[in-house]
C-alpha cells in the first residue's frame, strides 16, 4: 500500500491518499500521475476572501522534506509519501500612473518561498518617466539592476517609482517676437525631444 501524506494547514488536519499496489509493483511516472488525478496537485482551504490555495512542490520520503521520492522504485512494503505544498499568494504591483500593456495595475501569483526574477516581472511606462523600481513604501523591493530574484513571504503591494529628471518641460523665455522659441519636452542621451 502506498499513502500519501496530503499535510496539515491550519485548521485542517493531515488527509491521508491510499492506493494499493500489488507487492513487488514498480511505482513509476504513471502510477505517481495517477495519485495526481486524485487531486494531490492543488489545495483549496476555505472559502471567498479567507480561501488560502497551496501548489503541490514536491513528493518526498520523510516527513521533513529532506528526502526526495526517487521514481521508479520497487513497492515491497507499506510506504508513506510525504507532500510538500507552498502557499500561493498574490503580488500586486501598482504602476502609480504609469501602465502595463494599459493597466494600471498588474498581478503575478507567486508561491511563499519562490525566487521570482526581475525578468519575469513586466516593466512599466510612463510618458515623461523613467522607471527606477518597485516600492514597499519608501524601501526599495527590487528594480532592474537587480541580479538575484527576490523571495516573498506574504501578499503584498508594491509601487512604481518613477524619475522625471530625463524628462523636463522649459518655460519659454521670450526675448522678442521676432526670435523663435524651442520648447524641450524630453532629454535624453544629450538630444532634446
């Protein structure tokens, strides 16, 4: 008989997966994705607001997650499979009027735990701006100089800062009516724009 251990979380207690086996069956890919038809993937845990989902990360030996499940293995005995679930979470990032592909706003679910790139995070724009980084509040989280990804712990917003000094608006001087005046809207690399 194979179990496998679905975990406890918060008020739910640890939900057991049973499947026999004939003794001396070679559990293999295929029998693994059979446990994953059952719905071991994905846990949903409470309702509306308050639901919380867990993304299966791993199937391992012990109950400490040390130990990967190495598949294939011979089942000559009962054996317990312990998985590992991480939170998903949401991130919200708040382009502060700037866009993303039009939105003000942009979401990315997570997972607790997981290194997220800068990469995989789109950049937003701002007419006159230039982007210098996500925000928690005055704290830089992460920008594009960033060469390591980042970790996040909880939900959490984080918010565009922005640089307009690329970006100037001159106020004329009007030296005489007959001489021409330049307004500058945009600098940038030395050229006005």
């Amino acid at each position: 008989k194979l179990s496998v251990h679905l975990g406890e979380y918060g008020s739910i207690p640890d939900y057991v997966l049973n499947k026999t086996f004939d003794s001396g069956s070679v559990i293999d890919f295929v029998a693994i994705r059979s446990l994953f038809d059952n719905g071991i993937t994905d846990k949903v845990i409470g309702v509306g607001s308050e639901s919380r989902t867990y993304k299966l990360q791993g199937l391992y030996e012990d109950s400490n997650y040390t130990n990967p499940l190495i598949v294939p293995f011979q089942l000559n005995q009962d054996i317990h499979i312990y998985a590992k679930y991480a939170e998903q979470i949401s991130v919200i990032f708040d382009c502060n009027n700037g866009n993303i592909d039009g939105n003000s706003r942009y979401t990315m679910d997570v997972l607790i735990g997981e290194m997220v790139d800068f990469d995989d995070v789109p950049i937003p724009v701002r007419t006159g701006f230039s982007f210098k980084g996500w925000y928690d509040g005055d704290t830089l989280f992460f920008d594009q100089s960033s060469n390591e990804g980042v970790v996040f712990h909880s939900k959490m917003t984080l918010v565009a800062k922005w640089d307009s000094s690329t970006w100037k608006n001159y106020e004329p001087e009007y030296i005489s009516p007959e001489k021409p005046v330049l307004l500058v809207k945009h600098m940038e690399g030395g050229k006005c724009y």
